[in-house]
C-alpha cells in the first residue's frame, strides 16, 4: 500500500501551468528523486506536498490521510532547503531542538532527541558553535537533524547539496542515503544534477514543463528511457543524425556506413532520424570485419581530440561528417589513441535508441 498518494496535482502562475497533472505513489520508506531542469515544476511539487504552496487541483493523501488543505505545520512533514536556513544566534544543538521547542516538548526530552541526532550526523563536538563557526557541509548536516528530530512521516530535500563543491556534495549524498535507509524514512528529493539522483534513488521521476516525463529506477531512466526528452536529459549521449535504409531489417545509414539498431523499425526507408548511442557504447576495436554481424556494428572513424576526465577518457571521432564522442575506463596501461589516427568503432546493435520528434515516446 502507498504511503504517499498524489493524484492530478495542478498549479499554475498566472497564465503560466507549473504543474500538470502530476500523479505519483510512493511506498513507506523509499527515496524519490523529482529530477529535471530549472523551470520544471520539480520545486514547486515539493512546496505544494509540504503545504508551503496551495495547488490548484488535485489531492494529497499521507498515510492514507488527506492532507490537501491541511496548514503546513500540521503535516508531520520534515524540510531540508539549498541554503540552510539555520538560525545565526542559536547554537547547532539549539538549531536542531527547535522545532521540539516549537511543539513544546519537555526539556529532557529535547536533550535526549538533540543528543540522538547530533549522534546521527556525527556532530556532538561541534554543538556549541554556531553556524558561522562551521562549515557548508556541516551546516547542512545540521538542517537535515533539524528536519529529523521530530521525527516527521516525510522528509523533503529541496536541491539539499546544490551550494557545496564537488567532493563534499559526494561524501554528503553518501550520508543522507544512510541515514535515510537507517531511519526508514520516506523521502523525497528535488535535484537538478542526474548523477545526484542516479546515485541516490530508489526512483526517479523526470519532469519537464510541469509533467512527468518518466517514473523508473535509475537503470531503467538510464538505459530505457521513454521518451526523447529523458533520452538526450539523461547522461552524456551522441545524437547522430541517420537515414533509413530497410526498416524491415532495421538498417539506417550512418554518415555512409550502413549499421542495424535492433529490430524492424516503425519508420519508413528514407526517413531521416537521430541515432542516439552513449559514448560507452562504443569501443575502439582491433579487428578486420567491418559492416554488420548477429549483434555488432563496425565502422571506421578518425580521431579528433582526447580529453583525460579522470577516471574516463573521452574520446571524439569523426565518422565521415558526423561527430561523436567515445568513453573508455583511464588507466596507467591504457593506450591512449592519437588524433588524427583513423580507427574502427564497434557498437552493440540493441545499444541505439531511434529518434524522431522532440518529444515523441520512443517505440
């Protein structure tokens, strides 16, 4: 049984509709991550589940209450905002007994809580500073055990890491997961970074122009999406424009090579398309077959340019006049290619997604 229902949720601005129609059930503990971009509605959903906003249509049901029009303070719901909000003349465990404060909670009670989720976060030696005395991460660290110390029914992340540096947003969407797991809390999580919600989701929910996109686990988003907006929204992808050649057999023409994509295909021969491959679909391959076989594609390409991203070395190639871009695993013995050198791809047959409209479904 869902634990969170939302059904037809509308808002709007004006003449502006920031929400359309958004339905989604979320089970009793699961992490969903609303990902999309600036604009999308993604915020605003949290706000209206929160009660900070008031929607426009549609109904809210938590644990198997209604709780539509209900004040935001009696939602038993817990918020984490990007820029902290803590409060500059009250101490880290002052900020985190607040809300109990608020609700009027005997003082050793509040002790015990604000000792439990200074615990949580790892904290306890800094419970007398103050937030000017600590840092980005640790600040946050503090605005999620001020969200967790009432021990609210549901937990609302707004773009939580979004002011932090690279290295402290990784080590700190590693916490959150933890503790949300620890806790068994059902949680929900607005980001616009897709590593941030592949990496975290037990669900992702895509949104684009207020509506939903697709509602998958991160492998499903990732290697299925749906729709093309989530196929070019998601991940690093090539969109290489082809030609079909024999839709029966699947075979399209690729800047002059002719390639197979799995299966027949809907459009007819002549038709022009967009093949979209991720760049570590492809490989550099030493071998002399070239064209088709049972389950490869192979042509030639000429390198362009190599560029180290650490752990990933992208590579990108021409093929005749079309470019893309190829990811291979870095390491000391890796060879690396040279450009200008003319090599041969290989990539999977059923690796392609096939185009056509911007927002058409994918077949």
């Amino acid at each position: 049984m869902s634990f969170l229902v939302l059904n037809q949720l509308k808002k709007a601005f004006g003449t502006a509709l920031a929400v359309d129609n958004f339905e989604l059930e979320v089970a009793k503990g699961e992490l969903v991550t609303f990902l999309g971009p600036s604009g999308c509605g993604k915020s605003t959903t949290l706000r209206i589940i929160a009660g900070f906003e008031t929607c426009d249509g549609g109904q809210i049901w938590m644990n198997q209450q209604e709780i539509t029009h209900l004040p935001a303070n009696r939602r038993k719901i817990g918020m984490v905002f990007q820029s902290y909000a803590l409060f500059p003349n009250m101490t880290v465990a002052e900020n985190i007994g607040f809300g109990l404060k608020l609700a009027k909670e005997k003082p050793p009670i509040i002790k015990k809580r604000v000792n439990e989720m200074l615990s949580l976060i790892r904290l306890e030696v800094l419970a007398q500073r103050y937030p000017h005395q600590i840092s980005g991460g640790q600040a946050q660290r503090v605005a999620l055990a001020r969200a967790l110390a009432p021990q609210p029914q549901l937990l609302l992340l707004d773009e939580p890491l979004s002011a932090l540096d690279a290295l402290i947003r990784r080590s700190l969407r590693a916490e959150i997961r933890q503790i949300q797991q620890q806790l068994g809390i059902t949680t929900i999580f607005v980001t616009h970074d897709q590593e941030e919600a592949l990496s975290l989701s037990d669900r992702i929910v895509v949104m684009n122009q207020g509506r939903i996109e697709q509602i998958g686990t991160p492998f499903e988003i990732y290697n299925y999406p749906t729709t093309n907006f989530v196929a070019s929204f998601i991940g690093t992808l090539n969109m290489l424009p082809a030609r079909v050649t024999n839709a029966a057999k699947g075979e399209i023409n690729l800047g002059g090579h002719t390639v197979r994509v799995a299966g027949p295909l809907s459009q007819s021969d002549n038709t022009e398309i967009t093949l979209a491959l991720r760049p570590e679909n492809l490989k550099i391959v030493e071998v002399e077959e070239e064209g088709l076989s049972a389950t490869e594609n192979f042509v030639h390409a000429k390198v362009k340019e190599v560029s180290l991203l650490g752990a990933v070395v992208r590579v990108r190639l021409s093929l005749a006049e079309v470019l893309l871009e190829l990811d291979m695993f870095n390491s000391r013995h890796l060879t690396l290619p040279v450009p200008g050198a003319e090599v041969k791809l290989s990539f999977p047959i059923d690796s392609g997604l096939i185009l056509t409209k911007p927002n058409t479904t994918i077949p």
